[in-house]
C-alpha cells in the first residue's frame, strides 16, 4: 500500500489526513503525517513528523493497527 492508497481507505471511512513534506524544516523531520477522525474517534489525532514518507506511511499503519483498524484486515 503506497500513501495515496492508504489516504484515500482513511477518507473513505471518514478520516481526514494530511502528509506534507517541508523543505525549510531540518533534515530530519521534513516529513508529516496528520490522521483524525472516523472510526478512530472525534478526539482521536495521530501526528508523526519524521525523516521520509516511507516512514510516515509505516508509523500510521501501525498506529492504525494498534487501535484495531488496518487496511489489511
């Protein structure tokens, strides 16, 4: 699953996302993931700000799956 994928099974259950990549941010962290809402909850807000979109994309997954909601069940 690529993020594109995965952004649209989140709208499509009612999440809102956002993944960014920011260029005056430091090496480090020039990637974001933002998830909220759906099934996750009206007060549920999943943030991760790391090195890559790979990484984005792995951390929101698990996440996901630790809330017991996955694409891949």
């Amino acid at each position: 699953m690529d993020v594109v994928e995965l952004m649209g099974w989140l709208a499509e259950r009612g999440c809102s996302v956002v993944f960014k990549a920011d260029g005056e941010r430091s090496r480090g962290q020039r990637w974001m993931v933002i998830v909220t809402g759906g099934p996750l909850g009206a007060e549920s807000f999943f943030r991760a700000d790391l090195a890559s979109a790979d990484a984005c994309l792995e951390a929101t997954l698990a996440h996901l799956e630790s809330r017991g909601f996955s694409p891949f069940v």
